[in-house]
C-alpha cells in the first residue's frame, strides 16, 4: 500500500511505483521515455502523480500536459501546455528553431515551419531547460493529444538518451497514443488482496451480498470499486445490472446518473465544460449564460460536491475523462448543438477554436463554416501543423454544399494524407469524395493518389500502363500537364519498384516524351530514368548534363537528379547530386525528402565501395524511413548496409541487415531492394573467398523467374559476377550474361554498365587480347569510380604474376591495395597484400583504423566535428540535442585513441583516406 501526493491510497501497485520511481530517478543523469497504458479507471493518474511526487523530491523540473477529446483538433494545444513554464528560454534557440516553435504557438508569423524543425526545438528548449536539475515530463491521457503535439514529442522520445530528460506519457486501452513504438507499461487490475482491501477502505461495512457482487462487477478496476459503491448506495437503476454490459459503459452511466440529480443550472454547467476545448471557467460561465440559463460559479457547487470536477480560481476540470465523455454522450443532440454554438460566440476572437465550435453546431452541409475551416486549414499549414490542416480540410469537404467543390476538398485532404503517410484515412476520404461525384480530373486526381500508396504496387487499376493513359488523356484537356506528370512520376516509380513489362515503360515514356517539358526537365529525366532506366539512359545522362550547365538548383531539384542518376548507373554523379541536396534538406526540416536522398546516397556508396559516406547515410536513411512512415526506402537502407557490411568484412552483420531488408521486400514485392540484398549474399562470398557460392548468389540476378531479378540492377552487378565466376571456373558459363549486358551497353551509356563490361572483357580474354583489353579499361575515365579501378587493377596484377611478370604486377596490386586499405574494403585489401606477397613484394600490415569500433552515428558526428561544426550545429543536422552530441565525442575519443576536437581532421582524414 501506498499514499500518492494526493492522499490517495494506491493498493497492489508495488511493482509499477518501483519501475516508475527507478525511471524518475535516472532522469538526474540520464533520459527515456515510457508509456504507462490500461484500461480506464485502471489507476494510471494516480502512478504518474506519484512519479510527479517522486520528481519533486528529486528536485527535478517537472512540466506536464493533459490531452483532452474536445482539443484534439487544435494544433499544438498540448505541447504549448507542456512548455509553457519553459518558454522565455525559446529567445535561446537558434534563429529558425525560435521562430519555428514560436509560429506553431502562434505567437510569431513564419512561412510554414515543419514538424520536424518545431520537434528539435522543443528537443533543444528542453535540453537546456534540464540541464541543471533534470527534468520529468508527464502527458496525461496521451491518445487525445492533438496529432502534431504527439508527433513532436515523439520525435523528442527517441532523442532523450543523453539529455537528463524523461517521458512518462499515460494512455488508455483500445486508442493509438500518437507516441509511436515508446516502451510500454501495461497496469493490468488488482489482484484479489489487493482490490479487497481497496473496497474496504473506499466503503467500509458493506453487506457482504453487496460487497461480493461488487468486487466480482469491479473485476479488480480500481475506478469501479470507488464508483460502483457509491452509484449503488443512490436510487435509480441498479449500476451491477445487467452483468454483459462492459464496465467503461457501467461508469459512464454511473455518473451520468450522478449528474441527472444535479439542479439543471449544474447540468448546463457541466455539458459546456464537457464539449468545450479548453478549461477555462469564465468560457464556460458565459457559454451557459448565452445559452439560454442564468448560472453563476456557485451553480457548480453541487457538482463539486457530487465529486465530478474540480474548480481551480480560472478552471474547471473533470475528475476522470469518463465523466465528461459520459455527459457529452448522453446529453441530447440539440442541447450539444446549441452548447457548441454558445461556445462558438464566446470565443470569436480565437478563429481556430471558434469554427470547430460552429462546425460542432452543424446539422448539415453550412459553405460559410465549410469556408472558414479551409482558412482554419490555411493558417494550420502556416503553423507547421499539417495533420490539423488534413483535419479541417475533411471537415470542410463534408460541410460544402457544391458537390465538385465538396469533393476538390476531400481530394486535397486524401493527397494529404499519403504525404504524411496516413494510409489509415485516405480510403475513407476518397470514398467520401466518390459520393459526391468526380470530374474526369477529378478522377485522374483520385487514381493519383492510390498510386501514391507503397504498398499497391501491383493493383491493376494503378497498373502503369493504366496510368499513363489516363495521363496523356489528362495533358490533352489543357493546362493539367502537373498533374499528368504527376500519374506518371507514379507510374514510372512502380514500372522501377515492381518490375513491369517493357512494353508498359515504353508507354510510360512515350507519352513523358509527348508532353511539352524540356529535355532535361528534372521531373522528365526521373519519369525516364525509372520507367526505361536502360532504354532512356543515355537520353537521361545527357539532360544531366544540361542540367549541371545551369546553377542554382533548388535542394528537391537535386534529390530528384541524384535518384535518376541512381538508377541509370550514373553513381557519381548521383552522389555528387544527393550529397549537395542533404545540408538544404535538412535545413529545411524536410525529413521525407531527406531520407530519399540518404538512401540513395547509400545505395550509390554501396556500390562504389565508399562506406565512409555510404554507412552513416545508411543508418540515417533507416531511422528516419521509420519516422516519415517510408517502409520502401528503409527497405533500401538496410539493402545498401548489407551491402556495405560485407564490403567492409563482416558476413553476419550483412546476412541480418539482408534478411531484415528482404522481409520487407518481399512483403511488397519490391525488388530493387531484393536484389540488392542478393548483391550482398554475392558480395560476402566473394569477401570470404567462397567463389563457387558468390556465383550461385549473384547468377539469381540475372535470372527472369528469380524475384532478385531486376532489368537496372543486373547491369550494376556484372564485375561481382565475373569475379566470382573467374575464380571458381565458370568463365564460359557467365559468357551468356555477358553478351545480353553486351546488348545493353549498345542501348545505353550508363557508366556503371560500361565498367562492368570493360572488367568483364578483360578478365574474360585469352592471354593474347587481355592486356590490351586492362589498359583500355585502366586508361578509361575512372579517376571518380575508385572501388571500380581498384578491383580492375587487382585482377590485372594477378593476370600479370600468372603470366610471369610478377615485377610488373606490383604496381596495379600496390595502387589496388592502397585503395582498398583507403575505402575500408578490407577482404580485398588483404587479397592484393597476398597477391603482393606471391609477388616478391611485402606489404605493411593493414593500417588499424577506428572506423569498425565506431557506429554508423558515431562515425557521421565524426566526420562533421572534422568539419569544424560545433555541437549545436552537428545537433540541428542530425537532429539531435547539443548534448546528445557532446555523449557521442565523449564515446568516440578513445575509441580513436585521441583526447582533443583537434585531431579528429587528421584521424577522420585517415578514416575517409582522401
């Protein structure tokens, strides 16, 4: 048994006080996050005032926040509760995260912040709010939290390792918390001891029939054996009957009971409390007031008295949710009604609260309050709040009268939603839209958005052949080439990701081609380079070029030219693009962009053996891929690590990331990513010598019945092919490949291709055309493809120590092995020492570097502190708190055998080894 801060006795909760007092007690040092989650009435406000207690005993900061139903719709009420205390230190953040947090608040204009730059603000204000003392905070029933509140705080909830901060978020049963995948702890009912002596204390001297029926009705509730006792003693229907209705539904009719004894004043009182969205006492007097009764605060005495709400000396609060969800549920239709169009006249000078009260007035379609939502949606948008802009944009589509007008709306929030990927709600709104009727582009607008979805890669009606007609009708009816380019963005991308026939690419472009865009209109060369990756590559690499020609482009701009120069083998180029589109992403808070570009980014160091770059742009892309709800691209990030990993020498990390990255991609039958978890399996062999089993590996990319099959990425794999089939006597065995990659190259100039094939002709010669065939492939412009060169220039030397000439093959096995020590690709490295060796030539012993003692996340904070960025700085990039930061340098000095900032650029130089 244990007194809470309120005097309340909380019985059989010993082993959740401990874990709860534990967690509050680390938050001196150390932060995390929890979320304590059961039923109603199961007892989770009184652990969370018991943890406040054990925080101010720890003289912890302690800031909390209630999430309430009726205030779901305002965007970051939550969160402006939670920090209010904290606020005057928002002038200490750096200019855009001041001006971003203070915007959402709407205390400043600013142009649109995003989430995620408001999410790290709040991370930042509350690192320094903590540093002192800690700090703890507590989120009461967190499933009513308005969304963009919840998605910032989850964002901070991930990021409180380092930062003396901890979240304790209470939620109940059967209702997303919004908080993402937090640790949970469930509170499950009391056991029988336990809700004995609870009944005791709560009403002593029962008759035991009744005690009996009560604990059996309680079923271990703690709520319920406080309430059930009480409604029991009172006339009117019997609260333990009968026995099938579920015991939140007896609750709620317990205290509607309660409150249908009150004076009718009380009762007017109360139903204005329960659907207004706030807890001001003044509002809700002069709602009830305008509503038609004469009130005054002491009409709420009775219900103070009835153990409903609590009145502080501005606000009014209900006890438990249950008592005003009970109200507002059981109240009739009209007096809801007029209690929202009372409160709506109360607080006409706050916009945003003031429509949803008229729209909670509404029985019917309304344009004036269908209006009035839309500009509601407008300035959420210019708040960052984009899942209250979804919101008010369904409300206003539901309240227009015009149907195409109506269904413009609905259509906006449904392409909303996919961006945020909130795939739960697009169905219903494009069914709701449906019902109104659809304009043919309308339709189009429709089909637009279920291609967007991921996950219906292979659902006929966005098949893209079907896309790309509906497209080019689209462009035919004048000015909606946007939207036609749009269809086929979509198309293109599931011509890519799901492998369709030629035939439907082909249509794809021809119709791309026939639209009035530029040649190296980004947006076109994407649409080409991923619908006929082969058959447009050159067409690609040439508006490339002319894209490179002009300056200034735009950081989506460079994302999009980096993910068409992936797929057409352009890896250079491609990382050249989304390497320069990262620092404005990230500036802009654009997350789901960012985590594109970092994947492909991985995707291009993977395959040109630059694991400096490739693996914290991996795990990056992985981590955020979860957040920005992209399962394609985490994916892809796990694919691309596999591949590094075993580039890198560790065949059980690639085999887990690989099996990881196949699970998802045969889910969705994406198989971009399946064959790029095959290029690991292949990439490993090859690393352990396996030459035979790399051959088995990587001949399934090159197999049309094979799921690994993909018409792009074979071409990228040839030298891994040909490596393994030249060591383990398959040479006239992997010739068929080669002559159908032959075939390709005349239809593409794909740099990634065409080094392949010259490998490939060189390893594959007779001894008396294969020297001619090297040089040629040496002499080729490869100064910016060094993994490439180096395998070239290991599989030269070993051609030339076969054929006698070990003196002259210890130049390109010297410059192979140089290159490989300096990319990390450590089993190649170790091949051209013992080529070397067989040579008449000793090599040093491998340089030791930390880069393997380092995680992906230390190695990135690494290379940006070489940079010369501060902790703040590395801190707004990564998105991580300053302090965060700081605990990762700390972890990272002597795993690199250094104690000061200032040799990080010699040591991270030797790392990158450029």
């Amino acid at each position: 048994m244990t007194v809470d801060g309120t005097g309340t006795t909380l019985f059989g909760r010993e082993h959740e006080l401990r874990r709860l007092a534990a967690l509050v007690e680390s938050g001196r040092h150390r932060g995390g996050a929890l979320v304590v989650r059961g039923e109603a009435g199961i007892g989770k406000s009184s652990l969370l005032r018991q943890a406040r207690r054990d925080a101010v005993g720890h003289g912890l900061l302690v800031l909390a926040a209630t999430g309430t139903e009726a205030e779901a719709q305002l965007p970051f009420a939550a969160l402006h509760q939670l920090l209010r205390p904290v606020l005057g230190r928002a002038e200490d953040l750096p200019g855009p995260q001041r001006a971003a947090l203070l915007a959402a608040f709407g205390m400043e204009q600013d142009a649109a912040p995003d989430l995620f730059l408001i999410a790290l603000a709040v991370l930042n204000l509350l690192s320094e709010a903590a540093a002192a003392t800690g700090a703890l905070l507590l989120v009461e029933d967190a499933h009513w939290l308005d969304a963009p509140s919840a998605g910032a705080l989850a964002f901070v909830a991930r990021r409180l390792d380092s930062d003396p901060i901890v979240l304790l978020a209470a939620a109940r049963d059967g209702y997303a918390d919004g908080l993402g995948d937090l640790e949970q702890l469930r509170v499950e009912r009391l056991d029988e001891a336990a809700a004995d002596a609870l009944l005791d204390v709560r009403a002593p001297g029962l008759d035991a029939a009744v005690r009996r029926r009560l604990l059996a009705e309680a079923a271990g509730n703690p709520l319920a054996l406080v309430e059930l006792p009480i409604a029991a003693r009172r006339p009117g229907p019997d609260p333990l009957e009968p026995q099938w209705r579920p015991l939140t539904a007896r609750l709620e009719e317990a205290f509607a009971a309660r409150v249908s004894r009150l004076p009718e004043p009380a009762q007017a009182l109360l139903l204005v409390a329960a659907v207004n969205d706030g807890d001001a006492l003044a509002e809700v007097l002069d709602a009830a007031g305008g509503a038609g009764a004469a009130v005054t605060v002491d009409d709420l005495t009775p219900a103070v008295a009835a153990q409903l709400v609590d009145l502080g000396r501005a606000t009014i609060r209900f006890r438990h949710p249950l008592m005003r969800s009970a109200i507002r549920q059981r109240a009739p239709l009209a007096q809801r009604l007029a209690a929202h169009a009372a409160l709506a006249g109360v607080v006409r000078g706050q916009a945003d609260r003031r429509v949803w009260h008229r729209a909670g007035a509404c029985v019917g379609p309304d344009d004036d309050v269908a209006d009035e939502l839309e500009a509601a949606a407008r300035h959420a948008r210019s708040r960052g709040a984009m899942v209250t802009v979804l919101a008010a944009l369904q409300r206003s589509g539901q309240l227009t009268v015009d149907p195409e007008r109506s269904a413009d709306r609905l259509l906006r929030a449904a392409g909303l939603a996919v961006e945020l990927g909130r795939h739960d709600v697009v169905g219903g709104l494009l069914r709701e839209a449906e019902g109104r009727g659809l304009s043919f582009t309308q339709q189009a607008q429709r089909l637009w958005i279920e291609s967007s979805f991921g996950d219906g890669l292979r659902d006929p009606k966005t098949a893209p052949s079907a896309l790309a007609e509906v497209a080019e009708r689209v462009a035919s009816e004048g000015e909606r080439v946007p939207l036609a380019m749009r269809l086929l963005n979509s198309a293109a991308l599931r011509c890519f990701w799901a492998e369709a026939d030629e035939t439907a690419g082909r249509r794809v472009v021809a119709v791309a081609e026939s639209l009035p865009t530029a040649a190296d209109d980004p947006d076109r060369l994407a649409i080409l380079a991923f619908a006929a990756p082969v058959g447009r590559g050159s067409a690609v690499i040439d508006g490339l070029r002319g894209v490179s020609a002009r300056a200034g482009a735009d950081a989506q701009t460079l994302r999009l030219l980096g993910s068409a120069a992936v797929i057409i083998g352009a890896f250079d180029q491609a990382e050249a693009y989304c390497a320069a589109s990262i620092p404005g992403l990230r500036a802009q808070a654009r997350l789901g962009s960012l985590t594109r570009a970092l994947a492909a980014l991985a995707w291009c160091a993977a395959h040109q053996g630059d694991l400096n770059a490739g693996i914290p742009a991996a795990e990056e892309a992985a981590r955020l891929a979860l957040e920005t709800s992209q399962p394609l691209f985490f994916g892809i990030a796990r694919a691309a690590a596999a591949v590094m990993a075993a580039l890198g020498g560790h065949p059980d990390r690639a085999a887990a990331l690989a099996a990881e990255a196949e699970q998802r991609g045969v889910a969705a039958g994406v198989r971009p990513v399946l064959a790029t978890a095959q290029l690991s399996r292949g990439r490993s062999a090859l690393a352990e010598g396996r030459y035979a089993d790399a051959y088995g590996e990587l001949r399934r990319m090159h197999d049309p019945a094979d799921p690994s099959f993909h018409v792009a990425m074979r071409c990228f794999a040839l030298t891994d092919l040909v490596e393994a089939a030249s060591h383990s006597g398959r040479r006239d065995e992997v010739a068929e490949v080669v002559s159908e990659l032959e075939a390709e190259g005349r239809r593409t100039s794909s740099p990634a291709l065409h080094a392949g094939l010259r490998y490939a002709r060189a390893v594959l010669a007779d001894d008396t055309g294969a020297e001619a065939l090297f040089r040629a492939a040496l002499n080729a412009e490869t100064s910016r493809w060094p993994f490439s060169r180096a395998r070239t220039q290991l599989a030269y030397g070993q051609w030339l120590r076969r054929q006698r000439r070990p003196v002259e093959s210890r130049a390109p096995l010297r410059a192979a092995r140089n290159t490989f020590d300096a990319l990390g690709t450590a089993p190649w490295a170790d091949r051209a020492r013992q080529e070397l060796r067989a040579a008449g030539e000793a090599s040093r012993v491998r340089p030791t570097t930390g880069r393997d003692e380092l995680t992906p996340q230390e190695l990135q904070i690494a290379q940006l502190a070489a940079q010369g960025l501060t902790n703040r700085e590395i801190g707004q990039a990564l998105y991580l708190s300053h302090r965060t930061v700081s605990t990762h340098l700390h972890n990272i000095f002597p795993k690199l055998g250094i104690t000061a900032r200032s040799q990080l650029h010699t040591i991270v130089g030797d790392l990158t080894g450029w």
